[in-house]
C-alpha cells in the first residue's frame, strides 16, 4: 500500500498541475507494478472528494504546506480512511513509510500526527468542515453556484450524482450480436448484467473491458447509456451521407455505422485520436471515411457536396462526466463556460452551411451548463431563419429540453449529463 500512495500522491500534484488524468495515470502505471489498480482508485477517488479532504488538512495542519506531494499523500490516506474500508492502523503506517518513496523522510512525524488526529476527532471534524459547500459536494465554489443558480431545486441531488463510481456501460453491435445473445455470453460467464435503452447493457462489477466476452471479435463498444442516445436521434437512414464532426475516439461514428448502410465521414483536427476511431472501426469490422481537418473551416477538407446528416458533438466543459473525469472539476475555471460557448458557436455556424436542405443537425455536448446547450441553441435558432428545433423524447422523464441531468446507480436510466438538441434545415 505505501507504494500505491506514494504513486498516487505524485499523479494527483501532475494532475492538479495541468496534466491530463490520463497522462498521468499512464506515467504512475509505470511505478506501480501490481499496485496498478490500487493506484487508480485511490487518484480517482481523491480527486472525486479533493474538496473535503483538501479542508480537512487544512484543519488538521494548522499551516500551508510548502511541500505539495506530502499534502497530496495526505489526501490520498484521507481518501482511504473516510470513502474506504481499508484497516486504518494499515493506512497510517503505509502513508508514513510512502514518505520514504517520495523522498520526504522528515515529513515521516507530520503525516503521523495529521493522520492519527483525524482518527481521534473523524466525526467531529468532518461535520465542521462540510458546513462549507466546497467541502460537502467537492467541487469549486463557482461551479456549486452555477449549478445552484440553473437547477435550485435539484443541484444537490446532480452535484452528488458528480461524484459517484460511473458504471460500465457497453453498447452491442448490432451487426455482430443481439443484445439477448451478448446477455447469455455474460451469463454463461457468469457475469451479472442489466440491460438499459435498446443496445445498451451496464455490467454490476466492472472489471478490463478486454477479459470481457465478445470483445476481441468486435461484439460490443464502451460507451455511457446518455452518448449512446446520439445515433438513434439522428435518425440515419440507408443511404445518406453523414458527417461525423469532432469524431474521436469514434464511439458514436461506429453507432452511425452499425445502425444503417450510410456514408459516413469521421472529421477530427487531432490526427492522432482520428487513428483511435481507425481502431475502433476496425474491432467492430465497418467502415468511414477518415479525415483530419477543422470542422469550423470546411475549405481545406469539404468536396462541396451536403451532408443528410451531421452530428455536431462539439468541445465542451465535460461538466456532465466527472464521475468519470474527476480532474475536470479542477482544472476547469469559470471563464471556460464562455469560452467554449464561443467556440460551440463558431462550429455551429461552419457545419450548418455543409448540411442539406431538409437535413438534420444533431447539437450534442457532454455538459450541464446552460450557456453550452439551451443558450446556445436559442441563440442559433434567432439567428437562422431556416433552423427548426425537432421535439426529441429522451428516456428520462427527468430530461429538461434536451437536458439529461446525471444520475447515480438505481435510477431508471443510469448515465452521464448530456444535451441533445435536434435541428432541421427547412
């Protein structure tokens, strides 16, 4: 376990820096041999809850700390000893000899005293500091209040749904398997499994989506229950021509694929996340055009002619999928909200001049915020005279215009925030 912590401590400051979490769990799977997993959960779950525990070493220390990865090994145990039920005698000890593996040793006598303090005062301690909203949902004070102020009634309820373990969530090819038959491979497996919307099954215990059945023969696709609303409403039909803007990592390209014979074109400015949507495609035996360029300049990529369809899944906050991106809580700033609004906009405006008269432009981010989704769309639609919003029946009754709110496990329709909004070009 110290190895673990110590690992984990070293991530969480990379990723509080401005490294992506995925680079940085990268870097620490190299230093962690078979502590690998132990890793994850305790960066994952720190980051989760990094506001209550970032407040309670601030009540247990008294003082800033001038070395960050012994604050963050802090957080770390912290983690472990409030959100898990590892045996505390065996975290304190772990923490203080991790001091050693992040060549610290004269902090050896601090995270011993912060660490055995908590355990004296952990119920006391924690209900003072979740008096402060930073504390209590984890998250910055202007995303609490953004929430709050859009969702008064509900934003406890979606700011929770933030911080809970996400659920494995797979998506059948159609072209490969049924849903039913997929079901009977788990089962035979003995792997319990639900089924959510028409293709959609979420597994009860995650676990390596490779050691899953069915995988290396292209059977099904890792995908949230919410994105994988995205293909179905836009109502692609034998035939048509769709574009695929911000295509990867291609989880939804490949839906358009396995839902109807279409062609398809997969657009991204990052050549190298394009080849994941190559891969992607390949697994599950279909095929799209691939094409790097700017889906808000068409000049350099377009041959002129319009597309039936086009799927605008633009760049947004990820405000709606923290559960599975927790650093996005942090490394995010309130002048972002606006920024992305302006891109959104810039790219709205580009691929609405590709789309064919009679056509449909599904308008798709991962995001909770207002500014990036109903604002967005209002304002595009007072701008374009030929922009009609479609009526779209998603499958939570929770949904608001287009708005699906992130819920915990237990509830009807288990997934990620999303927005969806439907347009036709008259």
């Amino acid at each position: 376990m110290e190895r673990a912590l110590a690992v984990a401590a070293l991530a969480i400051r990379q990723v509080l820096g401005g490294s992506r979490l995925g680079a940085a769990l990268g870097a620490a799977d190299e230093r962690a041999g078979e502590d690998r997993a132990l890793v994850h959960e305790l960066v994952f779950g720190t980051l989760r809850f990094l506001g209550e525990l970032r407040a309670l070493v601030a009540a247990l220390a008294r003082r800033a700390f001038s070395d960050p990865s012994v604050e963050a090994l802090l957080w770390a145990a912290l983690y472990q000893l409030v959100h898990t039920s590892a045996p505390a005698p065996a975290v304190v000890d772990s923490a203080v000899r991790a001091t050693a593996r992040l060549r610290r040793p004269a902090a050896k006598g601090l995270v011993n005293a912060v660490l055995r303090n908590f355990l004296r005062r952990d119920r006391d301690l924690l209900a003072r500091v979740r008096r402060e909203p930073e504390a209590r949902f984890s998250y910055p004070r202007w995303w609490i209040e953004m929430i709050r102020g859009q969702y008064p009634e509900r934003y406890a309820a979606i700011l929770d749904a933030g911080n809970a373990r996400p659920p494995l969530s797979l998506r059948v090819n159609v072209r490969r398997t049924t849903p039913e038959r997929f079901m009977d491979s788990l089962a035979a497996r003995g792997l319990a499994a639900s089924r959510v919307g028409d293709t959609g099954v979420i597994i009860d215990q995650p676990r390596p989506v490779p050691s899953l059945p069915g995988y290396a023969e292209g059977e099904f696709s890792v995908q949230d229950a919410a994105a994988q609303l995205a293909a179905p409403l836009l109502d692609v039909h034998d035939g048509m021509r769709v574009l695929d803007a911000c295509a990867a990592p291609g989880g939804k390209t490949t839906h358009i694929a396995e839902l109807a014979a279409v062609d398809v074109v997969a657009l991204d400015a990052d050549a190298k996340r394009l080849e994941r949507v190559r891969q992607n495609l390949q697994r599950l035996g279909l095929s799209a055009q691939l094409v790097v360029g700017d889906a808000g300049d068409s000049r350099p990529w377009w041959d002129g002619c319009p597309f039936d369809r086009v799927l605008a899944d633009v760049p947004c906050t990820a405000s709606g999928v923290v559960r599975r991106h927790p650093d996005a809580k942090w490394l995010r700033r309130e002048s972002d909200v606006a920024n992305f609004a302006q891109q959104q906009a810039r790219l709205l405006e580009a691929l609405w001049t590709l789309l064919a008269r009679g056509g449909k432009l599904l308008y798709s981010t991962c995001s909770i915020f207002r500014p990036e989704n109903n604002d967005q769309i209002d304002a595009f639609i007072a701008r374009h005279a030929d922009a009609t919003r479609v009526q779209l029946n998603l499958p939570d009754s929770a949904a608001i215009d287009g708005q699906l709110l992130p819920v915990e496990g237990g509830a009807e329709h288990n997934h990620d925030g999303f927005f969806y909004a439907l347009l036709e070009k008259s």
